[in-house]
C-alpha cells in the first residue's frame, strides 16, 4: 500500500497497512558490545544505540499506536 492512505476505501486488512513503510512494526535487531539494541522495521534500522529497557519501551508504544490506527481503519 502506497501513501497516503485513502480512508474512504476502507476496511484494509492489516497485511496490507503493515506493508505501508510509515505503519510496518519496529523490533529489536541487533545488540552492540555495550548491551544496546536497534530497533528497526521491515526496511532498515529506525534506532540505533538504544539502551534495552527504553526500546522495549518505544516497540509497545508502536504496537499501541498501531493497535489504534488498525481499530481506526475497521480492518478485517
């Protein structure tokens, strides 16, 4: 899916919105000597250097702020 989104067109389904680079998930990838992480999508790294308990900490506000754009867009 290509922005921007077109709302009247929906529901999506979450595959599709998930392939959108501004709506994909961010994960942990990566662990440098000094115990921090990166934190990246699908596509390439989104934080570097970020120490373990904040990207846990910026993955679940993600996943929430994703959680309420998916309820938004009534996904099926």
């Amino acid at each position: 899916m290509q922005l921007p989104i077109d709302a009247t067109k929906a529901p999506f389904r979450a595959k599709y919105l998930d392939e959108t680079r501004v709506l994909s998930p961010w994960f942990e990838f990566g662990r440098h000597h000094n115990g921090r992480v990166d934190i990246a999508d699908e596509s390439g790294d989104i934080f570097t250097g970020v120490l373990p308990e904040h990207a846990e900490l910026i993955i679940k506000a993600r996943d929430e702020f994703l959680r309420v754009i998916y309820d938004a867009m009534a996904l099926t």
